[in-house]
C-alpha cells in the first residue's frame, strides 16, 4: 500500500477571541486527507486559534515526503518529516538577517570565532 496523494484544508470555525486587548484571534481547523492506491482514506485534524494558514503551508511543502510512501510505516513517517521540519526551522532562523547563531547552534557547534581557534 503506497500514499497516492495528501491535501490539506483550512475551515473557519466561526469563533473569535480577543487576547491581550490587541490581537483578534480566530478559531480554524486544518484537516489533513491521506489517500492510498488501494483507495483507503485517512483523515486528521487540529485546531487553532493561530497560525492555521501557516500550519496548512508547511503541510503542503512536506507532501512529496509523504507520496510513495506505506501509511503503515508511521515511526518511519514520522522520522522523516520531524528530521526535515527541524532543519526549515534552522534554515528559517539562519535566514533572518543576523549574522549571530542563535544559542541552541552554538552550543551545539560549540564556540566559533578566532578565539576558538587558538588553543
């Protein structure tokens, strides 16, 4: 059994909240469709009050991950988009202008500089 196609939708939930006086708020649902050859359809879904669009654009961009792939094999599903997600983040962040790491990178890479160089 192989992913023959993943499409994802956001529906307006109809529910606003005001948070913090300023920010408005609005309940969404991203539904998450997993189709296979053999015709079998799973469906998933999440709510939130931010960041529905952007949840269901980064969905998009990770579905040629999930095509061709056995829907049984979760873990390894799983393994794939988390390794990938991780490194948009760290590109993300790395593109945001600042020439400085953030922390998490350079504890990770240790320090950097000149004089990490000199022992």
């Amino acid at each position: 059994m192989k992913i023959t196609d993943v499409s994802v939708q956001v529906v307006d939930a109809g529910v606003t909240m005001l948070f913090a006086e300023r920010l408005i708020m609005n309940l969404a649902n991203v539904i998450v469709r997993v189709r296979t050859e053999d015709g079998i359809e799973g469906v998933a879904g999440s709510s939130t009050y931010l960041g529905a669009q952007a949840v269901a654009a980064a969905l998009a961009e990770l579905k040629p991950l999930l095509i061709g792939e056995d829907p049984l094999y979760r873990e390894r599903i799983w393994q794939r988009l988390n390794e990938v997600s991780i490194l948009m983040v760290l590109r993300a962040v790395g593109s945001c202008g600042s020439r400085r790491r953030p922390s998490g990178l350079q504890a990770a890479r240790g320090p950097s500089g000149p004089a990490a160089r000199v022992r």
